[in-house]
C-alpha cells in the first residue's frame, strides 16, 4: 500500500473520529478544523503549535492561531494527538493516530525529544502490574536528563548551550 493511500486512510478514520467527538460536544467539523487534522497527521515527531501554524500557512492553508489552538486541544481529547509538557510553560503535540506505543527521553539543556521503545522496559511494567494485581490502562514514561550533542557542548565550553533544533 502506498504511503499516501495509508495517510488517506488514516485521515478518513481520524476525521470520524473527530467529527464524532465534535458532535457530542455541539460543534461542527468546519473546513479549517480539517485543514488542522490534515497538516496534523502529516507532520513527523513532536512540534507545537506555533510550527504547526507555520507548516500551514507555508502550504498557503488558511487558518487562525486560535483555531489551531482549539483544534489540538479536541485532537488531544479524542485521543489523536497527545499533548506532552516536556518543559513548563511549553506544550508539544505529536499525532498518535495509527502509531505505535513509545516513550520519550528529553534533553533538559536543549529540549530534544528522542522517543524509543524498549521491550524489557515494557515488559518489567507488565510485571510489576501484575505482582500489584494492577490493571494497567496506560503510561507515561519520560527520562530527563541531557542529550548527547549537549554533553558535548558541556565538555568543551561548560557554559554553552548547543545550536541544533530542540523537537524530534
């Protein structure tokens, strides 16, 4: 199957889900709320909602600030995107619509997000779930610490900070 069939699919099952999660709430599945959904689900790893607004308008799409703001915030509740507040004051997105499970390390010096999936750490939460008799319904797991290209930077000038972009 063709990546851009899979991305059709994956949109028209996304934009149901939304346009039902908008209908119990009242509100309608408008042409920008869409236009939001679309450049959303084509976007690769985490990104706020400023860069989001960017993409968009870079694709000559036309769409207010607070209709994108708004639009995540019903993508995060109908469970199509997850909203992550990896640094206070800042929240990252990232679509989780036919993806995979992962978890998520985070460079408190830059704020790069790498994300990894680690099968014994998966399974070792099983394991203390079940010794608990704890049904698990899902997790979060994060490592902060710094990131390689930083502990580089730190080595060589323990006061700077590194140049690359901070959102995996």
């Amino acid at each position: 199957m063709s990546a851009e069939r899979r991305l059709e699919g994956e949109a028209g099952s996304a934009q149901e889900r939304l346009r039902d999660h908008l209908s119990a709430r009242n509100l309608r599945l408008t042409p920008e709320r869409l236009l939001v959904l679309e450049g959303v689900l084509t976007r690769e790893g985490h990104f706020d909602a400023e860069e989001l607004l960017e993409h968009l308008r870079r694709s000559n799409k036309s769409v207010s600030r607070a209709t994108v703001y708004r639009t995540l915030d019903h993508l995060a509740e109908a469970g199509l995107v997850k909203k992550h507040h990896f640094q206070e004051g800042h929240a990252l997105f990232e679509h989780v619509h036919g993806r995979d499970h992962h978890d998520h390390m985070v460079c408190d010096r830059c704020g790069r997000v790498i994300e990894f999936v680690n099968d014994k750490i998966e399974a070792l939460q099983e394991e203390v779930c079940r010794e608990h008799d704890f049904r698990e319904l899902r997790h979060v797991h994060q490592i902060f610490g710094i990131c390689s290209a930083c502990q580089a930077v730190e080595k060589r000038a323990p006061n700077a900070s590194p140049h690359h972009s901070g959102h995996a």
